[in-house]
C-alpha cells in the first residue's frame, strides 16, 4: 500500500483537491439540490457518452503503447528503478474516472433514475473534467516516453 501512495501521490492528490472544489462549488450553488431537477435531456448524455467513451478508448490505446515501450530493456531498466510507474499512474486514473462517468451516464439513460437526478449528473460531470485532466497529463507524459525511446 505505501508503495501505491509512493507511485500515485501526485495523481490521488489532483484527484482529491478537484473532487473537494468541485463538491464545494456545488453545495455553495445548488443549496437545495434534492429538489430541483427531475427530468434530463437524453440527447446530451447520449453526446457526453459518445465523448466519454472516445477518450476511454484513446487512453486505453496510450495504455497499450506504454505496454510496448515496456518491453524495450532501456525501458526495463528504468521500470526496475521505478520510474516507469510515473508514466502509468495517469492512465490509469483517466480510465477510471471515463468508465466511472460511462457508468453513470448507461444508469441514467437506460434506467431512468430520477433520485439525487442533479447530484449524479455533477458526478459525472466531475467524472469526465477529471479523466479530461489525467487524459492531458497521460498525453504530455506519452510523449516523453516517445521522446525518450526516439533517442535511444
């Protein structure tokens, strides 16, 4: 476990603090959000899906790329010294929260939920803005990782 927190501090920090804001903000602007919505356009989960599952796939494809990275010895070598693990941690945060924020998007289109309707559609909006973010950071770090084996 202090391994994980080691490798993940970053990324379970960012997580933490924008799940904080993000529930701040939306208590201080929706005092009585138990009440206010009961109904939600289809029509826009169904495009917040389609993006969702677009990212999902694209990092998903990093995820593979890194995998194949891995299999180089220059790269073996710095995965034994634990450097590696930088690179993976992003991706693997960015799926979580696309596949959470897909999850509750199938809920609310193919169930119909109307309890806590307004609280579910900011968790998945807090979803998505965090797999957005750790999508960036997956990207800056990928690059890197290429950058690195083009000089090798």
């Amino acid at each position: 476990m202090m391994k994980f927190w080691e490798n993940n501090k970053l990324s379970i920090v960012i997580s933490s603090l924008f799940i904080i804001s993000a529930s701040v903000f939306f208590c201080l602007n929706n005092p009585n959000f138990v009440s206010q919505k009961n109904e939600i356009d289809k029509e826009l989960l169904y495009n917040l899906l389609t993006v969702n599952t677009i990212f999902a796939g694209f990092t998903y494809n990093m995820l593979g790329n890194m995998v194949e990275f891995s299999s180089r010895e220059d790269i073996q070598e710095l995965d034994l010294a634990g450097y590696v693990d930088d690179y993976f941690s992003p991706m693997y945060f960015s799926l979580f929260y696309f596949i959470f924020s897909i999850f509750i998007e199938l809920i609310l289109i193919f169930f119909g939920i109307k309890w806590q309707l307004n609280l579910l559609v900011y968790i998945q909006q807090v979803g998505t803005a965090l797999g957005l973010t750790f999508f960036v950071v997956s990207t800056l770090k990928m690059k890197r990782m290429i950058n690195k084996v083009r000089k090798k």
